[in-house]
C-alpha cells in the first residue's frame, strides 16, 4: 500500500506547483509585463509630444501628425485576454497562444 501510495505521490505531487503557476503566479507576472511595455509607449508618446511643442499649442497639431501604436499593435492579443483582478496597477492574462 505504501509503495501505491509513493508512486502515486510521485506521479501527481507537483500538480500543486504546477495549477498555483499556471493560474495565479504566471498570469500576474504577464499582466505586469505588458503593464510596463505600453506605460513605456505612453511615456515615449509624450516625450514625443513635448519635443513637438504640442503640449503648450493644442490647437495647432499638424493634420499629418501621428503617435506611435507599434508598440500596443504587437501586444493588442495580450491586452485583449487581460482581466482585472484587485486594481488598476495589477491584471492578469490568460494566454491563449500557447505553443
């Protein structure tokens, strides 16, 4: 019964580990990480705006001036599966683009 028992703890022990990484852990650390590329995006668009000298001249943005989507073009998907969890400063992801 013992050796049942052992083998069985074997096979399935880690499934702990393996279902707390996979539903908790993994989807905060995703979630933080696009949290950081897009608040890049944001500051970098703003720098962008402030060297333009738009910020002071709201009225005279030039009808060919554009920001910078590159950024939340590449991680559109991701931010799609993202779901609130506790607050704004923190999300979690469910990936779907599993390999």
């Amino acid at each position: 019964m013992e050796s049942a028992l052992s083998i069985f703890a074997g096979l399935f022990g880690g499934i702990g580990a393996v279902l707390a990484w996979e539903l908790f852990v993994r989807p905060v650390v995703q979630g933080r990480a696009i949290a950081e590329v897009l608040s890049a995006e944001v500051s970098f668009n703003l720098e962008y705006l402030t060297a333009a000298g738009l910020v002071a001249k709201p009225n005279s943005i030039p009808m060919d001036f554009a920001l910078s989507t590159s950024v939340f073009d590449s991680v559109i998907d991701r931010v799609a599966t993202c779901r609130r969890i506790s607050s704004v400063r923190s999300c979690s992801c469910t990936d779907t683009s599993r390999n």
